[in-house]
C-alpha cells in the first residue's frame, strides 16, 4: 500500500516516511500544500491513504481536504493538528478528514490510526485472499501454500497482495510500480523482474506449471 505524507516540518516528515517504509509502506512526501493538491488531483488512485498537516506552505490542510472532497475524490485523508480543542476536530470532520491525530504523538499511534483507517470492508475485500492453494492474510501478514508457510519480504508480499487481489488480470508493470515504490523511483529500474523472479521462486512447486506468469511487454498475471 502507498501513502502520501504532506508535511513541512522536515523531521517529522522523515521520521514518519521512515517509520511507514519499516513497516512495509510506500511512502511519497511533499511539503507545499498547492503541489499536494495538485499530486492528490492528478494521481489520487496511486494512493491508499494521505497523511496531511493542516500548516503548510501556500494552502493550508483544511483547504487541500476541502478542496479534494468537492472533487469527489474519497481516498481516506489522516489529518496532523497540534489543536486539540473539540470545535476543531468536529471542523476537521465536517470538512471530509477521516481521522486526526493531536500533536505531539506516539508513532504508534499514528500506525494504528493509520492500520485502521486503511482496513476495508469485509463484503468489498475479504479478510483472508486464496488464489488456488495460496492463502495470504493481510492482516497478520503471513502466505501458506497447501498448509505450508511461505516466509516473504515486504515488498514480496506487497506484490502478491496486489496480485491476489487481481487474479487472472494482467497487471502491468507501472501499476505495481505505482502501489508499491514511492514517486520517485526509477521505473526504467529492473526492481520488478527481480521481486517477480524472488516471489516465483518461493511460490512454484515442481513440476507444476508456474502460477505467476510474464507477460512479455506488459505484465505478470497470477492464474486462479
């Protein structure tokens, strides 16, 4: 999953990117609220979750989550305040902010705001994803195949999420690029091929026919 953190104070913002990369999050930072509004207007769907300040350079946080609101974009916004007066939260939420967090705060905290806030519903996304024998759990994070456990980096198991979740679709390569690196990474980058050829590896069993395939010149596919 991938998050956009809009933040000028630039230790808290390294700090928080850092902790949200740990903990297998692709994370993307701004620090000027007009561009913030401008990367969530134009490239909203590449996100899961924004965390906005309400200070911030040139437009304020209050105005981006109103601003994107009256778009009718509705990707889940975690607002940073250091109000904590009853008005101000009620505001907050009026104007279309999902959660906030008072400052200072516990990273802790944030994450499971933030752990919670991107948990979905049961009827649109199912707790537990089976491709064939592949049962992945996104909450605890842990893969099984046929009963037996498949220990996966992050981004291995970021991929097969993505990849569970579109079975028999052929999911290009910008795609995945998009869900699971941040903003800037080098997509002429060979990182695909070489986390697709780690997780075929630990997937395959021999002498079946591999569940993931490429698809020369677009993607890879994982067959149900």
């Amino acid at each position: 999953m991938k998050i956009l953190i809009v933040e000028d104070e630039e230790k808290l913002a390294s700090a928080l990117a850092t902790g949200l990369s740990m903990k297998g999050y692709a994370v993307d930072v701004l620090s000027d609220g007009k561009k913030a509004l401008t990367r969530i207007s134009l490239h909203w769907k590449d996100y899961d979750l924004v965390i906005l300040d309400l200070m911030l350079p040139n437009m304020s946080g209050d105005e981006i989550c109103k601003e994107v609101r009256a778009l009718e974009i509705t990707i889940p916004i975690l607002i940073l305040t250091a109000r904590n007066e009853t008005e101000t939260k009620v505001n907050l939420l009026l104007l279309g902010a999902d959660d906030y967090v008072v400052k200072p705060f516990s990273f802790e905290e944030l994450a499971a705001r933030v752990h919670a806030l991107l948990r979905r519903p049961l009827e649109s996304v199912p707790s537990m994803l089976l491709v064939q024998d592949i049962e992945l759990d996104p909450l605890n994070r842990t893969v099984t195949r046929a009963g037996e456990a498949i220990s996966l980096t992050l981004k291995e198991f970021g991929l097969l999420e993505h990849l569970m979740r579109h079975p028999n679709e052929v999911v290009n390569r910008e795609e995945l690029l998009c869900h699971l690196w941040d903003f800037n990474y080098d997509s002429f980058s060979n990182v695909i091929d070489v986390h697709v050829k780690n997780l075929r590896k630990k997937l395959d069993r021999r002498n079946n026919p591999s569940i993931l395939e490429t698809v020369r010149g677009i993607g890879y596919r994982l067959r149900s």
